[in-house]
C-alpha cells in the first residue's frame, strides 16, 4: 500500500510540474520519498518493525526518524551516504517548501510591456 501510494504521488508530481504547480509537487515529492522509505522500513529484518506495523494498522504515524534511526543502527556505511544524500536533498527541496524568489518566479514568465504574469490560473 504505501508502495503503491508513493509511485501515485509520484505520478500526481509529474502532472503538478506540467501544469507549472510545482509549490505542491516540492510537498508532494517529499512526501513520496519518506513514504517509500517507510515501506522500506517495513520490509526490513528490524525486529522493532513488527510493532511499528501493528501500531500503523491502528491507524498510528511511523515517523521517518524511526527509519533513519534503523538504517544508522544497523548500517553506519549506508548512513553515512543517507545522511549526505538527505542534507542534500532537503536544502534543495526547502527552497521550493520555504517560497524562495526563485522558486516563486517559475510561477511567473514575462509578458507584453514587461508585465508578470502568472502561471497558476488565479
């Protein structure tokens, strides 16, 4: 299930980049990518997993810290590269979570007499 609703948010993303929504898709992306790491999680030999699965079919929140705390217990090679990829990648993404001006002006191209338009249909 989560699977599956990961690659449904990832398709969603593409079709929010084509229509030049991409405040929602950033969101949306980061959403996608701790989900799939969640299920990842799940399918782990981590013997803590079987709690978090019976407490997240009673409808409770795996966090993604408990995922990240599994990957840095059991595998310090693989968190080392986690971790950079995750500063990396969240200092990318916060630029379009936090409205950057240049996150913002993609919303926005150059019409006749140097007018802004914007691209989000309002």
């Amino acid at each position: 299930m989560l699977s599956l609703d990961s690659l449904e948010s990832l398709i969603d993303c593409l079709d929010l980049l084509r229509d030049k929504k991409h405040r929602i898709a950033g969101r949306l992306f980061r959403d996608a990518v701790e989900t799939m790491d969640i299920a990842s999680y799940i399918n782990s030999n981590d013997p803590k997993k079987d709690k978090h699965l019976r407490d997240w079919y009673k409808d409770k929140v795996i966090l993604n810290s408990i995922y990240k705390k599994y990957i840095k217990e059991n595998d310090e090679q693989e968190w080392e590269v986690l971790q950079k990829y995750y500063k990396k990648y969240y200092k990318k993404l916060s630029r379009i979570n936090h409205r950057t001006y240049r996150s913002l002006a993609f919303s926005y191209s150059l019409g006749s007499k140097e007018r802004l338009i914007y691209e989000g249909g309002i």
